[in-house]
C-alpha cells in the first residue's frame, strides 16, 4: 500500500486554516494510504517558545488530532522529538544541502523578517522537515500551499543523495488541496490565516467559542460591493469566506455564488458561521474529554515503538553509505 507522511508544529493554538489544509486531508488519507502523522515538535523550537506552553500545545495537539477524527488504528501517531533518528539524518542531510538553497526558502525569508536573532534552526528547518520525510520512504506528503516549497526540497535532497550514493530514499510527491489550500486571514485576506498571527481578530482557533467564532466572521474584511462572487484578487474577503464555505460543506464555489447571489454579505455570512460551528462544536466536545485521558499516552508510545526500528533502518543505511562507520 502507498504511503503518507504529515505533521503539525504545536507551536500554538490550532486555527480553522489548519484544520482545512491540514487535518481534514489526514482524516481523507487515513482511509487511502498507510498514514504516519506526527508532532513536529522539533520545528516549533525553531522560533522562541515557552517550555511550559510548548508541552501543553503537544498534548493538545494530539488531542485535537483524535477529536477532529484522526484514527490512531489507521495512522502511525508520534511525536517528532522522542524519535532521535530525525535529527541524526538531518545532520547529515545538512551537510549535503547547499546553504544558498535554504537562504531562498520563502518561510525562512518571512520568519527571519520577524526576529532580528533568528536562530539557525529556521535556515535549517526545512532540511530536518526532508527527514522526517525521507526516513519512512513515503509516496505523498499532504500540506497546505505554504509548504510545498520544502516538499519540493526534500524531493531534491533525495534525488541528490541518490545520485551521490545509490538509492537510498524514495522520493515523495507533495499532495495539496485543491479548495482550501489557503484559508486567508479574516481581517488582512491577503496573508495565511496563521496560528503565531498577531491579531486574533482575523484568526478563528479551533477551540474558540461559539459567540466568538460568530463575532470573528461577521466582522470579516469584505468589500462594499455586496456581490457574494469570487475573485481572489479584487475580492479576496469575500473569496476566503467562500473558500471556507465550500472546504467545509460539498458544494463548489459556483454552488454558493448561485445560492447567494440575491443574498447581501450578511446573509452570507451568517450561514459561513453557523456551518464553522456545526463543524467544530463536536470537535471542542471530544476534544475536552480526551485532554486528560492516558489513552493519548498509549498512542504516542505504540507510534514511537514502530517509528524507531524504521527510522533505525534507514539511518544505519545512510550512515553507512556516507561513510559514518568504523
Ligand atoms: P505558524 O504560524 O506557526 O507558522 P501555521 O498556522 O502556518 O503555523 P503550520 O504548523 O505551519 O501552521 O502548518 C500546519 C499545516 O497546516 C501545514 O500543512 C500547512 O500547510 C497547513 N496550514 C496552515 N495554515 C493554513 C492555512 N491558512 N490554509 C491552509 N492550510 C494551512
Ligand atoms: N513544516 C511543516 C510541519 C512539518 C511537516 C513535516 C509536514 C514538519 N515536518 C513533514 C509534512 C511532512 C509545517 O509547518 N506545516
């Protein structure tokens, strides 16, 4: 059976864009491939965090994972840091990796935009993410648009290595969705709703409450045109709340301009809320009846046994082909 592979950082409260480019594929690929989806813990390091709120934002992670519909009999659940072999094939996979072609990564560019003492660890972040990759010789990777640029790279890191020593890794084929791919911020639609945003206000996190997730939409950036059309670029508020409408319903974006077209924005926008809220109601039920249970510590033990003696495997072969033995 074909393979996947994806995770999440849990650098943060989880937002409505993650759920649609993110875990939403998951719950479709779990039925499809044999599924590895971890934490990646790891990467969340690469920009500052506080040790205490990191360790929460893991557990409910994983959490959010399970109550959105994540089946841990169909998916391989880990966290990224408890398997060391990550970080021993990043090491050398960085060794083998341009630095002129980490510099061009768009994410490194925009996050080192943010914190003039941005570490290392955000040049090389995508090198660790081709590991977590390349380790578990995986068809396809799903993620949102935003990166599969490092997709990409870690296709090229393979196919170089390959060439160097022989064939070690597979190489995957990023999978992004189609609707969806890119859930824009409520306030600013032309940036990526993201979970480290700066302003709330245009962020809908999966564990908002009802009256809040209202209050966000309805006060969503349109425009004064009151035509529910979609044009992402003369109207890109109204085009990411159609976008969200049609990831979360089965209707197309011609469906909904059909529906609404003798509807005004408000109309519109009330039933975009009433449908984010059928969808994460049960959610945010099971999710808080699973944060305490010692079934997510079950979980992540039968992930990291199985993800070791894999890993091991593959490392032990790159070593060797590098030349790391005695
Ligand atoms: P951060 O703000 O910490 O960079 P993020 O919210 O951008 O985080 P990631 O952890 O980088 O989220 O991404 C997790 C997954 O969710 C990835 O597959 C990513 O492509 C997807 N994703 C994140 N934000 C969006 C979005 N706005 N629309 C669609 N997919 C998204
Ligand atoms: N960088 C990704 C998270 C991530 C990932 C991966 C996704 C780390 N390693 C491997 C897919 C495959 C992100 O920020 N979304």
């Amino acid at each position: 059976m074909e393979k996947v592979l994806t995770g999440i950082q849990p650098s943060g409260a989880l937002t409505l864009g993650n759920y649609i480019g993110a875990i939403k594929q998951m719950l479709k690929y779990q039925d499809m491939y044999e599924s590895y989806i971890f934490i990646a813990d790891m990467h969340a390091i690469t920009i500052p965090q506080d040790p205490i709120k990191l360790r929460e934002n893991i557990r409910s992670l994983l959490a959010i994972y399970l109550a959105s519909g994540v089946d841990p009999k169909k998916n391989t659940i880990f966290l990224q840091s408890e398997n060391i072999y990550h970080a021993n094939v990043s090491w050398i996979l960085e060794c083998l990796t341009p630095y002129g072609e980490l510099g061009r990564m768009t994410q490194f560019k925009d996050k080192k935009e943010k914190n003039a003492n941005f570490s290392a660890g955000l040049l090389t972040y995508p090198v660790l993410m081709a590991s977590d990759i390349l380790l578990y010789d995986v068809d396809f990777v799903p993620v949102g648009k935003d990166q599969k640029q490092h997709v990409e790279l870690a296709r090229n890191i393979a196919e170089r290595v390959n060439k160097k020593y022989g064939e070690i890794f597979k190489v995957p084929l990023p999978l992004i969705p189609h609707d969806g791919a890119k859930i824009c911020d409520l306030v600013d639609p032309t940036r990526k709703m993201s979970k480290s945003s700066d302003n709330p206000k245009g962020v809908i996190y999966l564990l908002d409450d009802e009256k809040t997730i209202r209050k966000k939409i309805m006060s969503a950036t349109t425009d004064s045109e009151m035509r529910v059309v979609y044009d992402m670029e003369n109207k890109p508020g109204i085009s990411n709340l159609i976008n969200i409408y049609t990831s979360l319903s089965n209707l197309t974006i011609k469906d909904v301009e059909e529906k609404y077209k003798d509807s005004n924005y408000g109309t519109f926008k009330n039933d975009v809320a009433d449908l984010v809220v059928s969808v994460l109601t049960p959610i945010q039920e099971k999710y808080y009846k699973l944060l305490e249970s010692a079934e997510l510590d079950k979980i992540l033990d039968a992930g990291i046994e199985k993800t070791t003696s894999i890993a091991k495997e593959k490392y032990e072969l790159l070593k060797e082909k590098v030349g790391l033995y005695r």
